[in-house]
C-alpha cells in the first residue's frame, strides 16, 4: 500500500484535488485486476493544459431529528 498523502502540507485546495486523486488512483490499481474497481478517472489533456478528474462513490444518507447528511462509504 503506498504512503498517504499528507494533504495539508499542500497550498491549494486544487492541488489537494489532484493529490488525493493520484492517491487513490495508485491505490486502485495496487488491487488484483480481477476485483479492481474503477472508480475514479484521471484524464490528461495538455494541449488545452485541463487534467479532468471522474470519481463515483457509493454513499450512505442519515437522517437524525430531521437534519440529512451524506457520507461516503470506503472502498479502499
């Protein structure tokens, strides 16, 4: 498993974006390709200097007294 990125050493939260998406991207393919999931996309387009980042994630909504809120469920 590779080293987590320490994402409040970096400035931006763009960059933090991308840091985070690189990470998870390395931690999907560290998984055997037969079970691998493919949830997240790293696309780079230089020629219009534009990387697009695709991530699918399952979630779990609560509610308690009323009040909604949403989290994602981990997957790696």
């Amino acid at each position: 498993m590779a080293s987590p990125v320490d994402l409040t050493t970096i400035a931006s939260l763009e960059q933090q974006l991308y840091a985070a998406a690189l990470e998870m991207h390395t931690l999907e393919q560290a998984i055997p390709a037969e079970s691998r999931p493919d949830n997240i996309t790293i696309e780079f387009a230089p020629e219009e200097d534009q990387v697009t980042i695709t991530c699918t994630l399952e979630s779990i909504l609560s509610v308690v007294n009323g009040e909604a809120t949403f989290a994602v469920q981990t997957y790696l």
